[in-house]
C-alpha cells in the first residue's frame, strides 16, 4: 500500500474516534463529501500533522457553505 493510502486509512481511524462513528459511517460521510480524493491529494501538506488539526480539517472540508 502506498503512503497516501495509509494515510488515508489512518485518517478515517483518527475521524472514526473522534466523532465516535462506525466505519461504514465515516466512509458514507467521506464518499459523499470527496473527503477521501481530498486527503489523497493534499496528503504532502497533511501527513505531518497532529490528529486534531486532521479532524478540524476534515470538518472544515466537508461544512456546508
């Protein structure tokens, strides 16, 4: 598996407890919003940051405009 999809598996773990959701929840959620594209392709800018500024992000990301 390459980085970014490890990353991206690691994320969904860090949202899923954070927001105490099932898996299949955050999947459905990330599917939905083009979360996990957005992850993948920001991965450079990401992957050295804390957990907390991952979930914010992802909130920010997928908040209604």
């Amino acid at each position: 598996m390459r980085n970014e999809g490890k990353f991206l598996v690691y994320c969904i773990e860090v949202y899923k407890a954070a927001k105490k959701l099932s898996g299949k929840q955050v999947i459905s959620l990330f599917a939905n919003h083009g979360v996990s594209e957005y992850l993948v392709d920001c991965y450079e800018a990401l992957h050295t940051t804390g957990e907390d500024y991952i979930v914010e992000e992802i909130d920010l990301f997928i908040e209604p405009n």
